[in-house]
C-alpha cells in the first residue's frame, strides 16, 4: 500500500475542515452535518477521558485495546496565510504513542519546548509526557500510533535495546519531568516496509488483521531500538517550568481579546486554579494581573500609534470605556485620552 492511498479519508476531512472555515454562516450547518458521516470520524479511534491529579490537570487521555492508528488530518492553508487548522491543545496519555513523520515536516511541543521532527523520524512519547502538535502543510503525512502501557512492557519490553531501556525505565528519570526518543529511520527499508504493512492491514480490516498488526508493531519496536539511530531529550523540572511559564505568557499576549483562565488552562492541560498559583509563583503575579499588564502595554502602544481610546478598548476586550479609564489612570496617572493628545502633540 502507498501512503497516500492511506491518508484518502484524512484528506478529505482535512478539506471538508478548510472549506468550514472559508464558508460563509449559512453555509457552515451543511457543512458540518456533511463532516459528521465522513468516513475518517467513523474509523478514527475514540478515546476516554478520565480524571486525573497529575500536575492540577482535569483528565488524561486513556485508550481502548492493544494499539491505535490515527493518520493525522493535514493542515491547509488559507490564502490570508491564516493559522494552521491541525493545532491541539496540551495533552497527556496514559499509553506510549510512536509519531511517525511519513512525509513533510511536524512540529511538536513538550513540555513548553518546541521540537521539529523531519520525514524519517520517528518519536517515542512515554505515558504521562504533556505535549501539543502543530501540522504546517498539506503534504505532511504523520501517522500516530498509539500503544496500550500492558502490551508495550508484556509484549515489547523483552525486544527493545537495552541501553534504551536503562534510559526508559531509569530509578534516575523522576529527576526529570519530560524525557522522550526520536529515531532516524530514513535509510531503513525494513522499518519502511513494516509501517506500509501496517497501515494496509489497518486500511482492508481482514479477518485477524488485529494479531497480524500486533505482530507488526513487535518487530517495529525490536528493529527501532536496535537498528537506527535514535536520541533521548530530557529536560528538568526547573526547565519544564520556565519553558511551560514563557509559553503561557505567549499566548496570553496573542489572544488578549478573547483569554480567560478556565480556557488557558484547559489549552495548557492545567485545572484554572492551579494554573493560578503556578503563574504566581513563577512570575510573583495573579493571572489577572499578568493580563491586566499586558493590557496595559498593549493599550500604551496602540494610543501611541494613533488609535483611537474606542477602538483600543475594543481590540483589547474591555467590556466597557469606564473600567479601561479606571484601570489606565490607575497605570499611567492620566485618562487613556489625555496620554493620547500628549503623545500625539
């Protein structure tokens, strides 16, 4: 089987996404209820969330069976170069998942720090590793397989390398709060051909192609661990939180308008609450008042640029002109339109 052949049905959502996003509202209805009988919903494995107290999270992602294989919707851009439609929020699971760059490129991000893996690569990810990706194009072909925590140490342990697996299964880890593989499998034609008869087996269904995958993915992990080159990142728990911390501030600075706590912490995969306390003690500031700043400066230098005080008020998200008065005398000693005429004079 061709890996294109593979990604038809991901393709076709991937399009019928684009075209929700470009569509006009009388249009979206039919185009959603068009989306709900594509045939990539019905095949994609579902998943289970549950509660979980990892880090003030809400939930982690559980999985159902041996394995899972999910071809990854491509991203198609718009004209207007608009953001990527393939960008999740932070996650976690409780199985290892492989992320297979068949094709392009794919972007990741652990823990706060960003990864760009290339055709040929392969990365491990351990249970529990909090991450999000980002698909850049339409030719990226990224081919997720996930692998329940039994069948991985039953089943698979006794064939990894193991120098990979002192380092997978190291007393020394906790030291660390993220720590994954990448593999180089570009020159390995074997590696090649037993992805391509996974996804074949995947893609027909035959009769017994589940024992037939599984057997598969044995031989997948013996000849990853022990025939390619591979790397191990790992980062502090101090790093994971500056990186974590620089990232959440990031983003709050591009969606002033629209951020509120409980939706960043739900990108960040943090409960709202502690997603306070970890902004405080990491930057001696509440959330609101590392929002209200960035508010501040922002509104600085959009008065500073020519802007009017209505129209600052609504690019910033203020809900009314007598709370951005109080808020930018408080700030700067003067109304928002007394500093706009001395700057403008």
């Amino acid at each position: 089987m061709e890996v294109e052949e593979y990604f038809v049905d991901a393709l076709e959502f991937g399009e019928a996404l684009w075209k929700l996003k470009m569509a006009a509202d009388e249009e979206r209805e039919s185009i959603i209820n068009n989306i709900a009988h594509l045939s990539y919903l019905k095949n994609i494995r579902t998943f289970q969330k549950l509660p979980s107290t990892e880090r003030g999270s809400n939930w982690v992602s559980t999985m159902r069976g041996d394995y899972f294989l999910n071809p990854a919707v491509p991203c198609k851009m718009g004209t207007d170069g608009a953001a990527p439609i393939y960008a999740s929020g932070y996650h976690a699971h409780d199985h290892y998942e492989l992320v297979v760059v068949l094709r392009g490129r794919y972007k990741q991000f652990v823990n706060g720090s960003c990864y760009e893996h290339e055709e040929g690569q392969v990365c491990l990810l351990p249970p529990g590793t909090l991450h999000r990706e980002e698909l850049q194009g339409w030719e990226d072909r990224i081919l997720f397989i996930g692998i329940n925590t039994d069948f991985f140490e039953n089943e698979l342990y006794s064939r990894i390398n193991k120098l990979l697996l002192e380092i997978l299964y190291s007393k020394k880890k906790s030291q660390y709060d993220h720590q994954f593989f990448v593999f180089s499998i570009k020159d390995n034609k074997k590696i090649q051909t037993v992805l391509l008869n996974i996804m074949e087996e995947d893609k027909l269904k035959e009769s017994g192609h589940h024992m037939v995958i599984k057997g598969y993915l044995i031989r997948l992990i013996k000849e990853l661990s022990s025939n390619t080159e591979w790397n191990c990142f790992k980062q502090s728990h101090e790093e994971t939180e500056d990186n974590l911390t620089k990232e959440i501030l990031c983003y709050m600075e591009q969606h002033l308008t629209t951020v509120t706590k409980n939706q960043l912490g739900e990108y960040f995969h943090f409960n709202a609450d502690y997603l306070g306390r970890f902004l405080l003690r990491k930057t001696g500031n509440t959330y609101s008042e590392n929002l209200n700043n960035m508010r501040m400066k922002r509104a600085v230098e959009l008065l500073y640029e020519g802007e009017s005080v209505n129209s600052v008020i609504q690019k910033l998200g203020f809900s009314n002109k007598g709370h951005f008065n109080k808020m930018f005398k408080k700030y700067y000693g003067m109304l928002p339109g007394e500093y706009r005429n001395q700057k403008l004079r």
